[in-house]
C-alpha cells in the first residue's frame, strides 16, 4: 500500500571493536525504509549508535495497526538483541511511543570512543533483563556459588551496554539475545 520495503539492517564490523569505525555507523543496527520502485530512503531509525556489542536486528520486523488516542495508527515494530521493542510510525519512522537518548558506560579500550547514549524506548518494556546483579549468582552449593563470584566480581558491569573491556566485561544481554 505505501510501496515501502522495510529492512532491519546489521552490525558494522568488526563487531566488538569500534576504534576502526569511529562515529555512530549511521544505518546500521537500524530498521530503513526503502521505496519499493526507486530503492532510495523514505526514512530509518538506529537502535543502536556505534554498535559494541553484536546487538543487530537479527529479526524482520512486524508490520501491525495500533489504536491509539482514538486513532488508528500503521506501526513497524523492530525489535534488536537488546530485548527492546521499537514501534515505529510506518510512514514517517518517527517513535509512536517515546524513545529517549540515555548516557551509557563508556569504553576505557584505547583508540575506541563509544557513544555517549543509546536510544530507550519507554514502552513496551523490554523483554529481557537490562542488567545482572552478583546477588542473584546462582549455583547448587555455596562453595560454586563463591567460585562464580570470585569470576563475576572483577568484571565491568555496568547493566546494558557496559562495553567490553581489556579486564573483561559481564555483558547482558548477551549478543545472541
């Protein structure tokens, strides 16, 4: 009906590095939208800036209808690893629920400059963990309990997009999702 081809686009590479890709990556880890006839840009939206993490669009994204203020609404929901729903206008890509830049850990890796923020969607909530706390280690003795935590504890772990570091990093979610 608007002739347009949505596509949830990867990660720049190399994945876990980005000092040989400095600035946002602008297209990647995002959803675009293409005209059909032309194959030029109606509009995009990243999910991720300067992509640290492998947090790609790894699923196509859901075209659907919302309801909302009385009104109907044409909505492209994208979804990335991160666990976060982002639902979109299908016409104009701009956010149907609000989405706001938060600061997020920044890398101490030399020659790597993270983004300073990262985009939240404010609903839907997200539909996994953003964070881990060495509180809820599990383990079905104490003694494996305290040798989990003994790896655990010197590890930067800093919730959602804590970047990987040279001492090691709890990253969650994990980069499978």
């Amino acid at each position: 009906e608007r002739e347009l081809v949505f596509v949830p686009t990867g990660s720049a590479s190399p994945d876990y590095y980005g000092g040989l890709r400095p600035g946002d990556d602008k297209w990647a880890d995002s959803i675009v939208a293409l005209h059909a006839q032309t194959g030029k840009l109606a509009w995009g939206f990243q999910l991720v800036h300067h992509d640290l993490w492998d947090y790609d669009c790894a699923s196509p994204p859901l075209l659907a209808t919302l309801s909302r203020n009385g009104r109907t609404v044409p909505v492209v929901v994208q979804g990335n690893k991160t666990g976060m729903l982002y639902v979109l206008n299908r016409d104009t890509g701009q956010p149907v629920f609000p989405v706001e830049e938060r600061p997020v850990p920044q890398s101490d890796v030399p020659g790597e400059a993270s983004s300073p923020t990262q985009p939240f969607p404010l609903a839907p909530p997200s539909l996994v963990p953003q964070a881990f706390r060495l509180s809820e280690a599990w383990a079905v003795s104490d003694a494996e309990r305290q040798g989990c935590l003994a790896r655990l504890q010197p590890l930067r772990n800093e919730g959602i997009f804590t970047p990987p570091s040279l001492r090691g990093s709890l990253i969650i979610p994990g980069n499978v999702g």
